[in-house]
C-alpha cells in the first residue's frame, strides 16, 4: 500500500514536471499570451507562466514589494498555500519541477541513502535565508510614481530570483536549454526543407507528404525562424549544475539546506494535521533514518522534523515491520516542529538581507541622474527596458529574473541585462537591437510577466510606448560618410521616424525624436557591421509618463499617423483592447 | 571531341534552368513593340485572369509538368490594406491560374526584410491564401537555396547568392506592387527581384545600389511580370505607414523595364527620374519609353 503511494509520488512528480516543460514550450505561441497580437482571449485559459504564480514565494515577494495585492498571483498561489497548510512540504516532494529535476539527477547519478540526517547547523541556512529575503521585501520600496522625492533612498530589491527554485529553473531552461533544444529540432526540419533539391523526394509523393508533416509538426513545436541565443546561458546552467551537484554530499541539499521556498512551505506545515506515527515493532534498524530524502528523521528513529519532511513516503515504504503510519492526533505522534533556529543567526540573516539590499545602492551606478522629472541610472544609455516595463526603481524591485519574458521574446531581443544598469539590474530584461528589434504587431512580454514588472499592453498600445531613441552615428553610417545608397533603416522603421536629408540627389538619415518610440528596427537591419550606424539609446524612455500622456506625445507629434483607414495594418482587436481598458486595477490581467 | 561535346552538353543540360530565363532576353530583343495589358474591370482574380489571358493565356509561360515559382512583393509585416506586400488575391489566382495550365509544382517565395518570417507571411494573408490555392509558401529560405550565380554583364555586381529555385524554374513570375520607396524613389519589378538574393547588404553597400538593381535584372529576368497596381503606396514607402490611393489595376507583360515605366507613371513619377530603371535601359534590359509600347486594356 506504502510503495504504491510511493509509485503514485513518482508519477506525480514526473507529470507536474512534463506539465512544467510543456507550459514552458508553449510560451510565446498559446493563445493565452497574445504573442504577436493574435486575437483576444475570452474566459479563463491555463496560464503558461503557471508554476511562477503558483509560487507563494515570488507571490509573497512581489505582494510585498510593490506593496499591492495582486490577484492574479495570488488565485495560483493560494491553493499552494493551503496545500501546505494542511499536508505540509508535500508541494516539495510531488509537485516541485526543481525537487523532481534534482530526484532524477540523483537518480541518474546512483546517490542513493547518504547517511544519516544532516548536521542541523546546514539544516537551518535555509531559515535564514528566508529571514534575509523577508527583509529584503519588507524595507522601503519604490513608489509607482517616480515623481516623489523619496524615489532615490529607495532600498527595495526583489533578492528571491537568486534563489527561488522555480524562477531558478526557468532561468535556466530559458538561457541555456532552449537554443540547443532549438537547433536540434530546426537542424533536422532544414534537412527536410532541403527537399526541393533532394532528387529522392521527386519521385515519391508519399515520401514528401510524410516529410512535410513531420517539418510542420516540427516547425510548430519550436519558433520557426532562429533559435534564440542569450547571454550568461552557461552561467546559469553552471549553477543549475552546481545546485544538483551538491546532491554528492547529502540528497536534495538543496531542498534540505538552501531552498526558501522550501523553508516557507515547511514552516506553513507546522500547523498540518498529518503526522507520521512509528510503532512499537521499530526494531531499530534505522532503513528509515538512511532512505530518508530529506534526512527529516533524527537519530531516534521514532522522531522526525515536521518542517522537513516531503512526503514522499520512503520511509514508510521500506520500513520491513511496517511500523510507520498516518495519523492525526499529536500525541502519538514523533513530529518535531520546533524550527530551533539560534537567534545569532536570525539577526545575522537579517543582516545579510540589509546588505543584500544596501549592497548594489552602493555600486556607482546607483547614482541616478536628475533631469527633471526623468530619473535615470549613469551606467544606463543601452538600459533599454522592454514596453510595458514600470519605470526603472519599481522595474527592478518587482521584476524576480525568472526569464519569461526572454523565452517569450518573438524577435530575441531581450537580454538579461550585464553591466547595463549595475549590480541591480543583472538579469532583468533589456532590449539589444542588434540581436533583434522589438516587433511592432508583438505584445509577448506583457503577457508573460508573473510579476507585473512589465505591465500587459496592447498591439495599438504599443506604438506610444518610448523605449528610448535611435541616433545616426554619422561617422559610420554609409550614406552620410561615404555617399552611398541605403536607407534601409528607413525601410525597416514602422513608425516614420526617419526622415531624408537630400544632398544632390542621395538621401541620408535623419531620426525624428518626437516619433521614434525606439524599436531598434533600424539597429538591427542596418548593413554597417558588427554594430550598426544607427543606435538606440536609452535616452528617449519616458516611462515617468503615464500611457495616456505618451499617446498624447506621440500623436502631437504625428498628427494623423497610425490612425484611420490608411495604416489599418496595426489596429489591437477590439475585444482585447476593450479587456486590458477594463482591467480592475492597473496591471491585472486574468 | 566527342568528350568534349558530351561535356559542353551535359554542362549545358545542368544549366537548362539558366537558359530558359536567359532565353526571354533574346525574345525581348527580337521583338518590335512590347506589350503590356492593364485590367480594370471585375474583382481582382477577374482582373488577374483577363489581364493574363489577353497575353495569350497561362499556357504560353507555363507548360504541363512545369516547375512555377512566384516572387510577390511579401517582405514587410503589413495587413493587405496598407499596400505594402502584394495583394493575396493577386497571388492566389496566379496560383490557380499555373496549376490549371497544368503545372507540376507551385512555389511562392521572398526573403522579407522584416521579421520573423512567419508572422511576415502569415500578417500579409499570402500564406494562407497561397497554400489553399495549392501553392507551397517559402518566406526566408535558409541559405542553403541560395546558389552562387555569376552577372556577366555587371558593371559593379559582379555575382551573388540567388535562390536556386528560380534559377531552376521552368516559369518564374514576378509579381510586385507598385510603391514608392526611400531610396531608390520607386520599387516595382525590378527592385522586387532583390527579395530573390541572400545578401542584400552588398547591395547597399557597394558603389551603387541602383547599378546594382540594373546588373541584376540583366541576369535574372522573369518570364511573366504581373504588376498589383490595386492598391499604391504613394508616401513613406516601402513599408509605409503612409498615403494609399486605390487604383484597382493589374497590369501584366513580359519585358520588365517597360512594367516597371508603367508602375512608376501610376505613381506620380517619371520613369527617367529613377535612377535604377535609366541604368537598366543602358544595360539594355527593355524598353523605357511608354510611347514605344503597347498598352492594351481589358
């Protein structure tokens, strides 16, 4: 009976972790997220950032440091919670995509029962760490509106993408397992593709049919076009590697010693009825004590740590007198709940999280330049934030690093920003043109933020957002220095913001700054290599302004532009223009 | 000796592709007047139809078991209306109009300038409107269709990376949108055929992009040119936003400077103010006087 429960654990961990892959290959073309504009959502569909708001951790951090309630987060978040509530750390041991990744690992890598329980000092960092992240979520955050004065003592940071498992994990897959799962699938659909060359398909109908069907299964199942590279994709993979690899000291030290969530969800579990209850046939032979995962059960074998224990129902399993049992009174009962966390450490995990926050203010770029109501970092010209993104303070107080707006990215722009933007910002998402332009008829990222670091917007939305500028460095550029026919930023740019100056007879370009909202179309299409003649600077983001105020902007200065029947082409359909107006509060989106 | 013509034959059987679209320049030269059909009437697949039925039918440029590519204007990501990419209808019915005539296998491809290429082909409807038709869409052909193809008459390109499909094809037609366009003025035919070549860049970047364009249809001509003139693009072009005017025309014929005069006349220009089309003529590539040509309307 015990090891079918055991076998229906397993079963379950492998399903929420195919779940978790699966969700994660959809974002960027289910209907859900409005990739590219394709028609509007009407009712409830499965989210596919499922796992990140499902995660009371990110939910609490985010809650806590906007200082907002946000529903959306907080539907998926509760049952989490009540879960935990009632059986425990049974998220950790049947749900937790990190926990089922590090179980295989394990698994693969033959570590079977290490030894008795971990030394508790090891046991307890993980408590500590969660004192550090509260404090880093409880301290003074970043006011929505930049315009008050307080804006620079802000001290709010968003520490928990270092260590949620959840964001951990998508990080991961999005910066280092994507692209070689994409050239792998996109290798074998070009060698289908090549068809029209191959002599062999002519002859057989039937051979191109089954090629061709396999091609657009193929083409469905990843992004067509590239696959998508990114920055710090092995850095993240070494620490993905790292974290299982501490597997060879004790199984799950990650989960036993170092994950927040872990802890959040154990101390949750103290007030769960479920208990486990060891009979008098214990023999004493301590199976229990070294199969136990999570070390959770003490020396005495008949006690066990009520904050550790996963349920994955090992011990109950193996235990050769089936002395192990479910119960519900206390008093039977072995379980220790008390957290024995030494008040030394607590004030030095606060301490820790102080510093956490304190730390990056003190990096130079923490210095914000003051023009006006304009608040920007020195460090910033390429710290182009995506459309939709809050302006800078809140952005990187809210913004937890999980990497879905990167996965989602139809045109591989973002970026986890390194070195723009300082110490605070690495790992947020940054616009670099040059990899790719943000598409004028895509609204991807809005959809896809957990946290609402980058606030949904609609296609027709989008055309007043100002991410920044584009310059022409007319040193480089072809036309203005040597003459030459081009203008091929001007093809590229959607908005018109590029205008010609016309010296006899050759045109050479010259932005518009009213109208250029910033893109990087013309970054990215412009033949001078390796980095372009025409540069988008970060310089023309007004995120300080409202959205009604940069419309207002845009159309004064393109009166008639983007309206009417001549440039119908990027109109939002009007249902889903109508939901984002109706939203009950700014940023919610069901 | 025979060797040495079982060679030059089989060299010449590899390269029957390259012939048969090089055999259109003597045809254009022998000819006296070319001619050029302009419909009016109808919706568009009517317009299409009675424009390349006038010119004696689909059965004249495309033979039973032939292998037909179709090069519209699908390079920007723009809806139908805005008059950016070829109409899908116009598109569609050319499609139709092969397969009817008895074509083995229907191709539609460009190399768009914006991105991603799916939602290139799929925004501007001639994904969809192509396949049903029974047309295979390519939009952004991996560089291995590309095949290296020498321009002997260039005078600044010299060679490039042409898609290998059109150098192949038994019928290739050129199906551009008449606009207007930032740098080189105008964008008809001529400048259509840059979506047929990997690197565009060079273009740009050599010492003339219009000389470029002239070499280039020296080498590359199409069988059949059908221009979409339904809706223009007369500001801000290649890819707008900017003013529209609906003329609801379709012109079809065969010598590509003289569609490309006509395309530039519907704009509001004079064909000897662009520069690309004056270079063309030099090259002798067809004839740039409307007057020495014959506009048929249906």
């Amino acid at each position: 009976m015990h090891s079918r429960v055991r076998r229906l654990r397993r079963l379950s961990q492998i399903a929420f972790l195919t779940g978790f892959l699966v969700l994660f290959g959809f974002a960027g073309r289910s209907p859900t997220l409005h990739s590219l504009g394709d028609g509007a959502a009407s009712g409830w569909r499965l989210p596919v950032d499922l796992f990140l708001r499902a995660d009371p951790l990110l939910a609490l951090s985010a809650m806590l440091s906007l200082r907002q309630m946000l529903l959306p987060l907080l539907w998926y978040a509760l049952p989490v919670v009540v879960l935990s509530l009632l059986l425990g750390r049974v998220f950790c041991g049947w749900v937790c995509p990190m926990g089922t990744a590090i179980d295989l690992c394990e698994r693969i890598g033959g570590i079977r029962g290490r030894g008795p329980a971990q030394a508790p000092p090891w046991r307890r960092v993980k408590f500590y760490l969660l004192v550090a992240l509260l404090l880093t979520m409880l301290l003074p955050a970043a006011h929505r509106s930049p315009r008050e004065p307080s804006l620079s003592q802000s001290l709010g940071l968003s520490a928990v993408y270092l260590v949620d498992p959840i964001a951990l994990l998508t990080r991961t897959l999005t910066l280092s397992g994507v692209a070689p799962a994409q050239w792998t699938i996109t290798f074998a659909r070009d060698v289908n593709l090549v068809w029209t060359a191959a002599p062999l398909v002519e002859k057989r109908p039937w051979l191109e049919a089954a090629l061709r069907r396999v091609g657009s299964g193929l083409e469905w199942l990843v992004r067509p076009d590239s696959p998508p590279y990114f920055r710090l994709g092995l850095l993240s993979f070494a620490i993905f590697l790292g974290i299982v690899a501490l597997g060879g000291f004790a199984r799950r030290f990650w989960c036993r010693n170092l994950c927040p969530l872990g802890a959040l969800l154990g101390v949750l579990g103290k007030l769960s009825p479920l208990r486990l209850r060891v009979s008098d046939k214990c023999t004493r032979c301590l199976r229990c004590v070294n199969e136990c995962k999570m070390g959770a059960i003490l020396p005495d074998p008949k006690q066990y740590r009520g904050p550790e224990c996963i349920w994955c129902y090992t011990c109950l399993a193996v235990c050769p007198e089936k002395a192990i049992s479910v119960i519900v009174r206390p008093a039977e009962s072995g379980r220790q709940d008390g957290l024995d966390l030494e008040r030394r450490r607590v004030l030095e995990g606060m301490g820790i999280g102080l510093a956490a926050v304190l730390l990056p203010k003190v990096d130079w770029t923490a210095k914000r330049t003051q023009a006006g109501e304009k608040v920007l970092k020195l460090s910033s010209e390429r710290l182009i934030r995506p459309p939709g993104a809050l302006p800078e303070d809140a952005f990187v107080t809210a913004c937890v690093r999980c990497g879905e707006c990167m996965k989602v990215c139809s045109t591989n722009t973002l970026q986890p920003a390194f070195g723009e933007g300082g110490l605070e910002a690495v790992g947020t998402p940054v616009l670099v043109p040059r990899m790719g332009p943000c598409a004028e008829s895509c609204v991807a990222c809005g959809q896809a933020c957990p946290t609402r670091a980058i606030q949904p917007f609609g296609m027709e939305e989008k055309q007043h957002l100002f991410l920044g500028t584009a310059n022409v460095d007319r040193s480089k550029c072809i036309a203005w220095s040597y003459g030459r026919q081009c203008m091929v930023c001007d093809e590229a740019c959607p908005y018109d913001a590029i205008q010609a100056d016309i010296l006899h007879g050759l045109p050479r370009p010259v932005v518009d700054d009213r109208v250029c909202v910033g893109c990087g179309e013309c970054e990215f299409r412009c033949p001078v290599e390796p980095r372009g003649a025409i540069r988008v600077s970060a310089s023309g983001d007004k995120r300080h302004l409202s959205r009604a105020d940069q419309r207002a902007l845009r159309e004064a200065a393109s009166p008639g532009a983007k309206t009417g029947e001549e440039n119908a082409g990027s109109e939002a359909p009007a249902a889903e223009q109508d939901m984002i107006d109706k939203a009950p509060y700014p940023g919610a989106y069901p | 000796m025979r060797a040495l013509a079982a060679g030059a034959g089989a060299y010449a059987a590899t390269q029957a592709g390259l012939l048969s679209l090089l055999s259109g320049v003597a045809e254009a030269a022998s000819s006296s007047r070319p001619t050029i059909v302009v419909a009016s009437k109808g919706d568009i697949p009517g317009r299409v139809r009675a424009a390349v039925q006038a010119l004696g039918g689909m059965g004249k440029f495309v033979k039973r078991g032939g292998m037909v590519v179709i090069k519209p204007n699908m390079a920007w990501l723009r809806k139908p209306e805005t008059g950016a990419n070829t109409h899908p209808e116009v598109v569609a019915e050319l499609v139709r109009l092969c397969r009817a005539a008895g074509a083995r296998a229907v191709t539609v491809v460009d190399n768009p300038v914006d991105g991603p290429a799916s939602r290139v082909a799929s925004m501007s409807g001639i994904r969809e409107a192509a396949e049903k038709a029974g047309a295979k869409v390519m939009c952004a052909p991996p560089p291995a269709m590309y095949e290296r193809n020498q321009i002997k008459r260039g005078k600044v390109l010299k060679q490039t990376d042409t898609l290998r499909d059109i150098l192949r094809a038994d019928a290739f037609i050129n199906v551009p949108v008449a606009k207007v366009h930032g740098s080189t003025k105008a964008t008809a035919g001529l400048k259509n055929l840059m979506g047929t070549v990997l690197d565009r860049g060079a273009w740009h970047q050599s010492d003339s992009l219009d000389q470029c364009i002239a070499d280039y249809a020296t080498q590359v001509r199409p069988h059949l040119i059908v221009l979409d003139a339904t809706r223009v693009l007369l500001t801000n072009g290649p890819k707008g936003p900017g003013r529209t005017k609906d003329l609801n025309l379709i012109a079809a014929g065969t010598d590509p400077l003289a569609m490309d005069a006509y395309a530039v006349q519907l704009l509001e220009m004079r064909p000897e103010d662009i520069g690309h089309l004056q270079r063309a003529r030099e090259l002798g590539v067809g004839e740039l006087d409307l007057s020495r040509v014959n506009i048929k309307r249906v």
